[in-house]
C-alpha cells in the first residue's frame, strides 16, 4: 500500500461507493422535488412544507427500498477492505 497508485485506487472506490449508495435516494428526492416543483408552478400554491414533506417521504421510501441491496454493496466493500488489510499496513 506504499504506492500512490494503490491508495488512488482505494480512494477511488470508496468514492465510488458512496456515490452509489447514495444514489437511489438522491434520484428519487429529485424526481419528487421536480414533479412537486412543476405542480407548485401550475397551481401557483407556494407552500414551502409542500415541497420539503413529499421528498423526505421519497428518501425514506426508496431507502426502505433499496436497503437490500445497499447493505450487499456496502458488505461487499467492507469484506474487500478486511482481506486486502496486509496490503494497507506494508
């Protein structure tokens, strides 16, 4: 793990981890803040809790979702992480 190339490589992927957990619910809070926002525009009611309320209730939904299969993800990772642990401490 002395090499740059190696602790790159290891930044690398926990990025990507954490992009792909938090994903899920970052795409599903945009698409009910965009459908909330659209409908906002249409009927001109400007009620802030309007738009806050109904993409917290996304995030919750679609993390009860997708919990399944971030929990794999981040499993998989960390049992990555704790056989690769001789390289880290060279």
């Amino acid at each position: 793990m002395n090499e740059p190339r190696d602790i790159i490589s290891l930044a690398q992927d926990a990025i990507k981890m954490v992009l792909m957990l938090s994903s899920p619910m970052l795409i599903f809070g945009l698409l009910v803040g965009l459908a909330v926002s659209i409908f906002q525009a249409t009927t001109q009611i400007q009620e802030a809790t309007l738009a806050f309320v109904p993409k917290i209730i996304a995030v919750m939904i679609s993390f009860l979702i997708f919990s399944p299969w971030l929990l794999s993800l981040i499993l998989d990772f960390t049992n990555k992480l704790f056989e690769n642990m001789n390289t880290f401490i060279k």
